[in-house]
C-alpha cells in the first residue's frame, strides 16, 4: 500500500506543527521523537500518556476537517482509517501538506509505515532503530506445540451483545501472531453472537478490549463473563481465562505491537488447549 501526499517532503523545521489522526500514526511520530510537535490528534491516539493533554479533534473515523485546521497545524499525518472521505477532501484541499500512511494491521505494514514517516519527518536512523526494536521482541515469541483457541469480544460494558471478532480483524491477527487461533469463521469484522454459539466454540481463552482512557468497571465485566451460568463449561470461563486488555495497544498495531504480541504469548503459553 502506498503514501497518499498532497506534498512531497514534510521536513522538519523549528515551526512545525503536526496533527496526527489514528493511533498508530501518532505512536509512531512520538516514538521518532517528533512529539514536540504535535499540536493535536485524534481520540483513538493514546499513546504516550502525554497525548492525552492535547486537543483532540474527534475520532479517527469521524474527523471534523474544521477542528483539524483550527489548530493550524503545517502537517497532518493520519492513517487510512481518516473519515469521512469529504472530511479528508476538505483537509487535502486546505493546502496543509498530508500524508495517509497504511494503517497497519500486520508487523510488516508496519515497517512499511515507520519507513515512510522516516522518511517524512528526516528520522530515518531513528525509523531504523525502531524497526530493530520491534523485530526483537517479536523474534522473543514462543512457538506453542498447540495453538489454543481464543475469542475476542469488542469494548462492552454490560457484555450484552457479544460483539466478537471474526476473519479479516486485526484481533484475529495479533491472535495469530501470538501463536492462537481466533475460533470465529463465521462472519468477517465484529459481530453479535450468541451466548449459545460460545459454548458451542469451546476457547480454551477470552480476551475483552477495552478503550484505554475511559472509565470501565473491569470487575463487573470479568464477574458477567466468569459468573454465567450459560457458559460454565466453557474451559476459558471454567479456568478462569478471562482477561480484559486494552484496545490501543493490542489492535492498534503501532509501536507496542512487540510488548503488546509477547503479552499474549505469554497467556497463550500458561493456557493448555482443550
């Protein structure tokens, strides 16, 4: 997948002002030592912590363009995830030079990412370093004779509906990668499903992603899951394999794709499939 600009080079420069919109275009600006100058970004943008103390301009699916230009920003770098299309139009006909990296759903797009904004940002030896570190911590994971079975359901307060991640899903990926296998063939994306077709699945684990800097009660979560009496024999609910994990860092696919992948392969290892 190829960069879209609407200039060529986005050199540094003492004035520059960047809004960065998507969660890992904005981790990977901060990680190459550009977050000096971010004025703003988007809400699924959190990380660093610092980010959190920045206007934000609406979620990354949903941009306002006069909020981004509002900030007179000389830069803005998003992931393909940017919408509205008009919203984008309105940004790219501003004249602010844009650039829309890949939004990376794969250790390799995000290589491809890290190289490009090195590339725009005259950060390539740190793009470089950064690659290496992530390489190592993905080099780090554990090969598993058996590849448990895992589901993971969406940010739900109430686990009313299930809204679980099928083929094509960035959950799915990192599953993979971490050495499980997503259960789900059923549907592509997020959707409901029964509590019936749970137990039918049988996962040896149950992850649930939730929002990073929003209020959950994680107790009451866990407690609806390991406490339903409808999925008792469900091995990841009768041993307790229940753990809720935060959606930026998991699916986001960004700088923390190494700590966030090792993490799971390590809840992989200590699960025994059925």
């Amino acid at each position: 997948m190829s960069i879209a600009l609407t200039a060529s080079f986005l050199s540094a420069d003492a004035a520059t002002r960047i809004v960065t919109v998507g969660g890992a275009a904005t981790e990977i600006v901060f990680a190459l030592e550009r977050g000096d100058d971010v004025v703003g970004v988007d809400l699924s943008s959190t990380f660093p912590e610092s980010v959190r103390d920045l206007p934000q301009v609406g979620y990354v699916r949903s941009i306002s363009a006069e909020g981004v230009l509002a900030l007179e920003p000389t830069k803005i770098i998003s992931t393909a995830d940017i919408g509205p299309a008009n919203s984008l139009e309105q940004i790219q006909a501003s004249g602010v030079p844009t650039s829309v990296i890949p939004s990376p759903s794969s250790p390799e797009e995000l290589y491809e990412a890290i190289d490009l904004l090195g590339n725009e940002l005259d950060r390539s030896e740190a793009a470089y370093e950064l690659k290496l570190q992530i390489q190592s911590q993905l080099n780090r994971i554990e090969t598993l004779d058996t590849k448990p079975k895992v589901v993971f359901f969406m940010s739900s307060q109430g686990i009313g509906n299930l809204n679980a991640a099928g083929r094509g899903t960035k959950a799915a990926s990192i599953i993979e990668l971490a050495g499980g296998v997503n259960v789900i063939n059923s549907h592509a994306g997020y959707k409901s499903i029964s509590h019936e077709a749970l137990v039918a699945l049988q996962p040896d684990i149950i992850l649930i992603g939730l929002a990073e800097g929003m209020p959950h009660n994680e107790i009451r979560i866990l407690d609806k899951v390991i406490n339903n009496p409808v999925w008792r024999n469900v091995p990841a609910v009768r041993e307790r394999r229940v753990h809720i994990v935060p959606l930026g860092r998991t699916l986001g696919f960004g700088v923390r794709l190494g700590d966030a992948t090792l993490e799971l392969n390590q809840l992989f290892a200590e699960a025994p499939s059925t």
